[in-house]
C-alpha cells in the first residue's frame, strides 16, 4: 500500500477543518433558532389565550347590548356593565396588538442573529 502524500493530507486537513468549521456555525444558527422556537411557543400561547378572553368579553358583551335595549330605552353605553365590557375589550385588543409586535421584534431579532453569525464564521 502507498502511503498518502503531503499534499493529500493537507487537502483533507483543509476539507475536514471546513467541514468542523461548518458544523460549529450550524450548531450556533440551531441554538438561536431553537430559543427562538421557545420563545415564540409562548408568546403565542399568551396570544391564544387574550384571543380567547377577547371574543369571551365580545360575547358577554353582545349580551348584554340585547338584553339592555329590550329592557331599557336609553342609551346601553351608559350601562356601568356594558361600559365595563367594552373598556375589558380594548384593553385585551391593546395587549393582543402588542403581543404581535413582540412576536414580530423577536422573529426579526433571531434572523439578525443568524445573519451576524454567517457574517462572523464567512470572515
């Protein structure tokens, strides 16, 4: 049997450290992307669940717009319950609306990270 030349080992060398080389960046890009994964599992799961309380109040609150105008002629905004439901509602709107825009800065935070992590392993 032949032994390997210099030049042979040095390119597997150079293909075996490209490939460790690879590995690692990869292995960077998949902890961002997995906390990200976690994080994203949680907010929505907080999302859902104000989605949830939303339509309940919605409904509760539809309820009570019936029953009011069969009962009484005036106006049912000046219900304390209904003016309750309605407050209830946008207050849950206000914190869906910023559990998306958390959910869109994380999104775009990750991809930052991974781009920076290319970048830094490319140089």
């Amino acid at each position: 049997m032949k032994p390997i030349s210099e030049k042979v080992l040095q390119s597997i060398k150079g293909w075996m450290k490209k490939a460790a080389d690879y590995t690692k960046e990869e292995g960077k890009v998949l902890a961002i992307r997995a906390k990200e994964a976690g994080k994203l599992t949680a907010l929505n799961a907080k999302k859902h669940k104000l989605y949830r309380e939303y339509q309940d109040a919605c409904a509760q609150l539809g309820q009570q717009m019936i029953g009011s105008s069969k009962v009484r002629e005036n106006n049912p905004y000046k219900e304390p319950k209904i003016k309750e439901l309605t407050e209830k509602a946008e207050h849950l709107q206000k914190e869906i609306k910023k559990v998306e825009e958390e959910i869109e800065f994380f999104k775009k935070e990750c991809n930052e990270q991974v781009s920076k992590t290319h970048q830094k392993e490319a140089a």
